[in-house]
C-alpha cells in the first residue's frame, strides 16, 4: 500500500514537470506576426515604422503596407508611425496577423495639462526637423550630429537626451528625425515642473510635437 503511494507521488510530479517544461518552451517559442497598415481609406502604407512596446525595429512596412517578424517575447503594445499619414498604437493581444489603420483625421489627446511656451509652424523652408529647432525654437540648443539639449534641465544620468513626444505618444530619436517640418503644427518644449506629469522620463526636459496629420 505504501508503495503505491509512493508510485502515485512519483507519477503526479513527473507529470506536472513534464506540463511545466512543455509550458515553458510553448513560452520560449518564438511566433510569427504579419503587420499590415492602412490608411482611413484601406489603402496601404508603405515605408511605416513600427515599434514594438515604444522600441523602433529598423525595418519598415513594404510597397503593400506589410511587416513579417518572428516575435521571441510578446509585446504589449505595437506602434505604426508614417511621416505622411501620422501615428497610431494598439494593444496586441497575440494575434499572428493584425491590421493597424491610421487615422490621420483623428484628434489627439494632449497630455501636457499646463501652459507652456507654444511655437507654431511655419516650417516649408526647412529641411528637417532639426533645422526647424535651431531656427525656430528658444531654449532648444541641437549639435552639428543632431544631438539634443534643452537648457535648463537636469540631467539625472549624464545623457542629456529630452523626451520626445508626438501626438501624444512616446517615440524615438529616428523616428523623431523622420517628422517633416511641413507637417508641424506646434511645438512645446518643457522644462522643470512643467515635465512631472512625464515623471523621471521628462527629467532632462520633454519636446512635445503635434502634427497636422
């Protein structure tokens, strides 16, 4: 009798390790994923960065609007942004295909809640967004490699990199250098305690854009 309380013992542990090491590689495994982005009209997209949890990948969407990865760790939310049509971000809930519509017509939330200084665009003679801030916006100092700065800010950890923010959503340093200055329909720079809503991100100062598109 004992014995065979000692075999179902052994047997009921073989059997929950062998459904957590099959839990585990099911986990480990890494899955496909087709991306497909529009426009409000369902017209593909081409040339789209994406970022997956706010972290650009370096390609972009093809001629038909389509980006295949294999995904080694889910992300929590998928970004598309386009320089013509703007951004978008949605919550991905582990499908292996996914079509993403950006809504160029759509308004943005703005989450800055006070008044800080606002410049408005009139941006067609510039060639880039970084020639834009050298020339249009106080407080902003941009080096001859497109690093920047925003005077009176408190570095925390030595990099002096601002927060970038367009339409609301959190982007990197390429995808910022991909704005048109055309598209620019204002600029915030903030600083000091302008910044907390951002928290410890906005310690070195926060460039809000918003875009027409």
């Amino acid at each position: 009798m004992k014995s065979l309380k000692i075999f179902k013992a052994i047997t009921l542990l073989l059997f929950i390790a062998s459904t957590s090491t099959s839990i585990a590689q099911q986990e480990n495994k890494s899955s496909k994923l087709t991306i497909v982005v529009k426009d409000e009209r369902n017209k593909a997209i081409a040339g789209a960065s994406i970022l997956f949890d706010n972290k650009k990948h370096p390609r972009k969407t093809n001629r038909k609007g389509v980006f295949k990865i294999k995904l080694k760790k889910k992300p929590k939310e998928i970004t598309v942004f386009s320089v013509l049509h703007g951004l978008e971000k949605v919550t991905y809930m582990g499908q292996e295909k996914i079509i993403i519509k950006i809504n160029s017509s759509k308004k943005n939330v703005d989450l800055v809640a006070s008044k800080p200084k606002e410049t408005t665009a009139d941006a067609k003679q510039y060639r880039n967004i970084y020639d834009y801030l050298r020339g249009k916006v106080a407080g902003v100092r941009i080096s001859s490699n497109n690093i920047i700065s925003i005077r009176g800010s408190n570095s925390w950890n030595g990099n002096k990199q601002p927060l970038l923010i367009l339409n609301g959503v959190q982007i990197d340093e390429d995808s910022f250098g991909d704005i048109l200055p055309s598209t620019i329909r204002t600029i915030r720079v903030l600083k000091g305690p302008e910044t907390s809503v951002y928290g410890i991100r906005g310690s070195n100062g926060v460039i809000v854009v918003k875009t027409v598109l």
